[in-house]
C-alpha cells in the first residue's frame, strides 16, 4: 500500500478491494492518532465568564499539554490558572511563577509563590493571548510550566516570559483561568495534548 | 450576561454561582486583586530605589531610563 509522504501514513491505493477497506481505514486511524502532534482536546469559547474550567482533560495518553488563550477582560486585570482534581481547583500556596515583563522601555522580573500562577510582572491588561506549555500535569511528580505572554490596555502592549512550578507530588486531571480580581473574561481557549 | 451575577464555564457548559458559594468566589478574587496591586506595588518600589540609587552615582534621566 502507498504510504503519504510526510507523515508515512498508509493509505489503500485505488486498485485494493474493497474487502480490504475496513483494514486500510483501521490502520489509517491508529497510524494518525500515534503520529499527530497536537490533539485538540477541547476548545472553550466563552463570554463574560468568571472561570474557564477544563475539567478531566489530562490524563495518562499524554505528559505534556499546551493552553492557547485568547482573550479580552472587562477589567485590566492578569490571568490567573489552577490545577484541578474532579471539580475542585487545587488552591494551596504551591504555585510558583518566575518571570520578566517588558513595557515599552520598562522591564521588571520577580518571583511568587502563592494561590495560583500568572504570568505578568509588568502590568495589568484587557486583552491577552497566551500559550502555556505544561509539563506532567497528570504525573505525580511536580508540574513545570513555561509560559508566554501579550497583554495590552489597548494604548500600551506588554510582554512576559514566565516559568512556573507546582510544588506538589499530585496527580491533577484539569486546570482552571480566571480573571485575578472582579471581572469577567471573553474568549477562546484551547487545550492541546502534545502526543508522545 | 447581568453584572451582579457570576458564571463559570466548565467544558462547556455554563452554570452560575449563587449562595455561599457565589461571596466565597467574590471575596477570593476581591483577595487575588489586592495581592496583585500589592505586587505591582512592591515592583514599583523596587524600580524607585533602583532610580534613586542612579541618580547618586550621577546618572542622567535618559541614563537612567535606557537602563531600566
């Protein structure tokens, strides 16, 4: 059978039977979901919502995992992400973010320990796209994040780099972003499993 | 969505906060607000010693600024 050349992924050619159809297309799906790179787990479109919870997402098909967010708040305000177990955010002082901010010549770096990671050391916003890439969120084993950030107010647009720690040995299955303080968020989030 | 209430969205799915649960959420975020000023708030004093500890060694507002 022909294979695709990118991917290698064996397809039937136009001459098999169609007997063996049922095979090809078992053999299609299996060699996709083992050679995909990102799998899309869900994809949250919200509006004027207080918390966007990804609840019983990670589990043992994937170790690491990568939130895309795109959002606007009604308030300038940061992000903020827990780790969930079931429905029940994990909100012990375990969360630890280190990370630089730049806003136009201004730079300030620091590092946090506390309720919940965020990734802004430079200024609040309204509108925010960021990717965090997680690492063993699942394992029992401490989860690592790396963490990149835009946010603006509209008139000024600031950047940060962060890295982030959960200190726990926990297995935890979803995770949680929220506006840190009263507001609300509008958006789309999505969650990726990164395939191994 | 009414401003007075609160909606959580959890896979897709929107349900609203309401009772203990509802002023237990507000004042965690009232809580998350504050040590974020507080945060901002330390950074801004932090840069503030760096710029006073410039300008005694001599050095110029665009000095200054260029390095923070």
């Amino acid at each position: 059978m022909p294979t695709t050349t990118k991917m290698g992924i064996v397809y039937p050619s136009s001459t098999d039977l169609v007997k063996d159809g049922a095979t090809a297309m078992g053999t299609i799906s299996t060699t996709v979901d083992a050679k995909s790179g990102l799998v899309l787990l869900e994809t949250q479109t919200f509006s004027a919502v207080s918390a966007v919870n990804f609840t019983s997402k990670f589990s043992s098909n994937f170790d690491n995992y990568i939130a895309e967010i795109n959002c606007t708040f009604s308030a300038s305000l940061d992000i903020y992400a827990r780790l969930r177990s079931g429905s029940t955010d994990a909100s012990g002082s375990d969360y630890v973010t280190q990370g630089v901010g730049s806003n136009s010549t201004s730079v300030s770096a620091g590092r946090t320990t506390t309720t919940y990671w965020f990734c802004n050391f430079i200024a609040t916003g309204t509108e925010f796209s960021q990717t965090w890439k997680l690492f063993n969120p699942f394992k029992a084993s401490v989860t690592n994040v790396i963490s990149n950030s835009y946010s603006s107010t509209g008139a000024t647009v600031a950047q940060n780099a962060c890295v982030q720690r959960h200190n726990l040995t926990t297995s935890y299955d979803g995770i949680t972003f929220y506006p840190g303080g009263a507001g609300t968020m509008t958006g789309v989030i999505s969650l990726y499993g990164i395939n191994k | 969505m009414a401003k007075d209430k609160i909606y959580i969205q959890d896979n897709n799915e929107i349900t609203e906060l309401t009772g203990k649960e509802k002023d237990d959420f507000i004042a965690e975020r009232k809580t998350d607000e504050l040590e974020s000023k507080a945060r901002f708030n330390e950074l801004d004093s932090q840069k503030a010693l760096k710029v006073s500890a410039y300008k005694k060694l001599g050095l110029t507002e665009e000095e200054i600024n260029a390095i923070l």
